[in-house]
C-alpha cells in the first residue's frame, strides 16, 4: 500500500523557516523535532528569504499591478457600449423618418 504523502500549511512552514532562521537549534534538531527531513527546512527557509523583501514592496505598486487587468477590460466594455448606443441613435433616427 502507498504511503500517503503530507502536506503542511502555510501557517507551518513559515513557523519552521523561522526557527532556522533564528539559529536557536539546529537543522537537524528541527528536523527531529517536526519530523522533517533537513533538505525540506533548508528549502523552506530560502523560500522565506527570497520572498521577505516582497513583504517591504511599495503597496500601490503592486495594486497597480493587479488593477492593470480589470481597467483594460472595462475600456473595452466602454468601447462595446460606445458602438451599442451609435447603433441605437442611428436606428432612432432611421425609424423617425
């Protein structure tokens, strides 16, 4: 029968990456500790630290990034109702002839 695989949360890695990071035990004794294997911690606190500067990032850089989407796509729906409402004055005016 296969072993099942685990999965940890979030909440957990970031817990064990940074208790590697604060050097208070070792690799090994945590990895003991969580019953983990050492290669796993290491991975988890390079994530972290790659990722921390992230965390510092200017907060409306970032919300342009996310809004750039959303304003493209509502441009367009001004566009297609621009063309709509043409079509309707000229079917207004047709009819009223």
């Amino acid at each position: 029968m296969a072993r099942k695989r685990r999965s940890f949360t979030s909440t957990f890695k970031s817990k064990v990456a940074l208790e590697a990071i604060q050097g208070m035990r070792t690799i090994s004794e945590l990895a003991q500790k969580h019953k983990l294997h050492p290669t796993q911690i290491n991975l988890w606190k390079k994530q972290l630290l790659d990722g921390a500067e992230s965390v510092f990032e200017d907060g409306s850089k970032q919300k342009q990034e996310t809004d750039e989407p959303k304003i493209t796509e509502l441009y367009e729906q001004i566009g297609r109702l621009n063309v709509q409402l043409e079509w309707l004055k000229k079917k207004v005016a047709e009819d009223g002839q």
